[in-house]
C-alpha cells in the first residue's frame, strides 16, 4: 500500500513516468496515489531561489563604479 500513495514536498512539482514514459500529468504539492509498479513520480524543484552578485571596475576616467546584482 505505501509504494501507491507519493508526497510531493512544498515547493516541488511531481512529473509522473507510466512505465517509464511521461505522462501529461504533473502533481502538485501534497499526497497523491499512484498505480503501483506502473507508474513513478520524479520531483522538480519550482521555487525562485535569489542570487546575489557585487561587481566593481573602473569607467573610462577612472573612476570605480560598484555594482550589485539580484
């Protein structure tokens, strides 16, 4: 009974394989049931993550310019 039913943890999509083919299928956050043995759920990652990068360099008279990037 437990290889039917799948969580698919927040911030995550769940892609649904019949016997080894995707499906038109994705499953949303939560507990879902699944045919056992036939078909497999693969998560993917949905969340916006933030990454963050500073800079510096010089203009054309020298000058630093500093700048940061989100």
């Amino acid at each position: 009974m437990l290889e039917s039913v799948v969580v698919v943890e927040a911030g995550h999509r769940g892609v649904v394989l019949y016997v080894g083919a995707v499906e038109n299928r994705v499953l949303g956050e939560g507990i879902h049931f699944i045919i056992p043995f036939a078909e497999q759920v693969v998560p993917l990652e949905v969340r916006t993550l933030k990454f963050q990068a500073d800079a510096s360099a010089a203009s054309n008279d020298l000058q630093e310019v500093q700048t940061t990037i989100a």
